[in-house]
C-alpha cells in the first residue's frame, strides 16, 4: 500500500530564499564574520530532527502498548502519531478509531468523544462509523453522576444515546443504547424523587407532587414510579385531595399488586375512609394509558 505524506513547503526555497541571502550579505558588515556564519547556519542548516516513520509501524506500537502493556495513553499517542504523518492513509482512518478507543479505555473522555467525533465527520460512510458515535454516547453516560448532583451530563448522555439509535437503528450499538437510555432516564426518576422526600420532610407537599408527577408522567418505566405513585397518595391525602390520592393508589395496586409501596399506599387510603379507586380523567391514569399500562 502506497502511503501519502504530509508535503511541506521550504521557505528557503524561490524568491524567500535570495531574499533571506540578501538580509545575510547586507548584515555581514555589522555582525563580523562568525555572526554571518551563525546567522546562515539557522537558516540553511538541514533539520534532521524529525524522521518520518512507517504508517503500519506507528499503528503496530499503538496495538502493542494498548494490548500487551495496558498502556493507553501511550497507545493513544501512537495512533494520534499516525494521522499526523500520514494524515491522508488508510492506516490514518484505522488509527483514529484506535485513539478514541484508547482514550475511552483510559478514561479520557474528552480526548475520546473528540476523536470518535472526528472520526464521524471525516468517514461518515465507514463501517465502524457507528461504533465511533457509540464511543461518543458511552464516555457521556460513563459520567453521569450520583443523583444528589446536577443531571446535566445524564441529559447529554441520553440525547447521545438517541443519536445512536435514530443513525444506525439495525447496529448491535443501537440494542445496548436503548438498555444505557433506561439506565439513564431511571437516574433522572432518581433525582426527582431525591428532590421529592426532601420537600416531604419539610412539609411542601405541592412541591413534593410536582416531582413526583414527573416520574409518574415522564418516568412510569423505571423502578421508582412504584414509590412515586405511593408518595402521591401519601401528599394528596396530606392536603385533602382525596380523589387523587385515590387514583394513585387505584393506578399503583393495578399495574403494581405485589408491590410493598401499594400495601402502604392502600391502608393510607383507608385510614383517611376511603377505597382506592381509579379516575380515568387524572393526569396519573392517563399517563399510564399512554404507554399501555393500567
């Protein structure tokens, strides 16, 4: 394989070059005959400094140091060194795919997702194009943080998710981006329902239910709608809605009947004098409806 290399131009070459000569020849009288001679060697001396080396050797470095020394971030620095020399290869394709992976590996996440990017946007059209945008969406879920901090980055990491799925829906990448969304959208549930029992303790039931609402409308396939649809019945009874404190129950001990929460839920219910019973026209019945539960 014929393997192109940067070209770069020689600014002592044509014209720059009689000029610099010239500047020489008419400094010579002020800087004595040993400055000439130091002033011309920093301009016409050779740079054998930097020596090209082989695509497939650069790459091979990369594979070695990644596989049989664990080091990533010298392997990383290998396959980066492969699309600087020969930046137009195919072995600079294969490289850096490589380098976002040993990026990814070694948790430099920024290095990865900028390199995966990059890889998408120069071969959009490869076969691996779609395991570069995975890369993209895992080192952002990678970071998603515990629920007591801002969900910024669950966020990112869901729409980088979706952007799997919505270009390459028939890849094995789109099957594992739909089980990390779900991982992802039960942490957002988790937050809101952190915020939720916070607002129980200090008796702001309306700001409780609006929490809890967004897990019961926004969130019903995570685990913590069960504990959602309780803490409504809970707040509602709390402030004398009763009808909705109702429906809660209805809704949770209908798709729930095993759950632990609906045998709280339900004695809450009773206690106040009355029976769970389900309202179709509540928001939390017609939330359920929508995706086929209830």
């Amino acid at each position: 394989m014929l393997l192109e290399q940067r070209k770069t131009l020689d600014p002592r070459s044509g014209h720059s070059r009689v000029r610099v000569a010239l500047a020489l020849v008419l400094l010579t009288p002020m800087l004595g005959g040993c400055g000439a001679g130091a002033l011309y060697d920093k301009f016409f001396a050779k740079d054998e400094t930097f020596v090209d080396e082989p695509a497939d050797k650069l790459y091979n470095e990369g594979l070695y140091l990644m596989n049989k020394k664990n080091d990533n971030k010298g392997a990383a620095k290998k396959f980066e060194e492969v699309d600087r020399q020969h930046p137009y290869s195919d072995w600079a394709r294969k490289s850096l795919l490589m380098s976002a992976y040993a990026s990814y590996q070694n948790g430099d996440y920024d290095e990865c997702i900028s390199s995966a990017n990059r890889y998408v946007a120069l071969h959009p059209g490869s076969p691996d194009a779609a395991y570069a945008q995975y890369l993209v969406a895992a080192s952002n879920f990678d970071q998603i943080p515990d629920i007591s901090r801002d969900q910024g980055r669950t966020e990112k990491a869901i729409s980088s998710l979706e952007e799997v799925i919505r270009k390459y829906p028939t890849s094995e990448y789109a099957t594992s981006a739909k089980k990390k969304i779900e991982a992802a959208r039960d942490q957002l549930a988790g937050k809101e329902m952190s915020v939720g029992r916070y607002y129980m303790e200090k008796r702001d039931y309306t700001a409780a239910i609006n929490r809890y609402k967004v897990v019961v409308t926004q969130y019903q396939t995570t685990r913590h709608v069960e504990e959602a649809l309780a803490r409504l019945t809970e707040a509602y009874m709390a402030i004398g809605i009763v009808g909705e404190a109702q429906t809660a129950a209805a809704v949770l001990g209908h798709n729930f009947p095993d759950s632990r929460w609906y045998k709280d839920a339900y004695n809450l219910v009773k206690s106040g004098g009355a029976e769970p019973s389900e309202n179709k026209d509540s928001y939390i019945s017609k939330a359920f409806k929508r995706i086929g539960l209830g």
